[in-house]
C-alpha cells in the first residue's frame, strides 16, 4: 500500500490517498480553525450586521462554510449552489453551523 497525503492551499483542504491493489481509497478532510477564527473575528466587528437586502442597501457577507460542511449539506439534499435551495441552506447555518455565520443577524426568525 502506498499513502500520498496532498494539501490545497486555496481551499485548505487535505486529500489522503490510499492505493491498493485491488483500489484506491480517498479521503478528503480539513482544518476549519483559521475560517472559525475569521468568522469570529468579522461577526464580532459587526461590518456586517448593518445594511443588507433588508434595509434595502447592498446585499452582506452572511456565512463562510467549509467543504467538509458542503458536502455534510449536500448529503441532507441541501445544494448550496441551487438558489431554490437557499432558505433551507441558511436554516441549516442557522442552526447548525452558527459559528460559520460572519454576521450576528439572523435571516431567519
């Protein structure tokens, strides 16, 4: 068996790669803490809290989601990337992934 370990700097991600003889084994895993730390840091500033669709200025930063959280989506039938998917996207940040979220306002009450 070999393992190869390759990392994304663009996306952060890890891919661990495992070739056997009889097939290959991918993983994909990543390090969310420096996008949590930046998140925290934005949604702490309250840049974002102000303005928005709502008050009827310029649209806001809402969330940063990791692809770990992507897929965990995807995997709920949720595709991020679907604009009819969006309001069951932010209740699922809402709720849990909330440490994702760049803004204290809530999209959703």
């Amino acid at each position: 068996m070999a393992k190869t370990l390759e990392y994304d700097p663009l996306t952060g991600a890890y891919t661990e790669i495992e070739d056997y003889q009889d097939g290959v084994i991918i993983k994909t895993f990543q390090n969310p803490t420096a996008s949590l730390d930046w998140a925290k840091k934005q949604r702490n500033s309250g840049n974002n809290d102000l303005g928005g669709a709502r008050d009827g200025s310029d649209l806001k930063h809402y969330a940063t989601i990791s692809l770990g959280q992507i897929m965990a989506m995807r995997n709920k039938g949720i595709n991020v990337w679907d604009k009819d998917h969006t309001k069951d996207m932010i209740k699922e940040i809402e709720t849990n992934y909330p440490l994702c979220k760049v803004t204290n306002r809530k999209i959703l009450g």
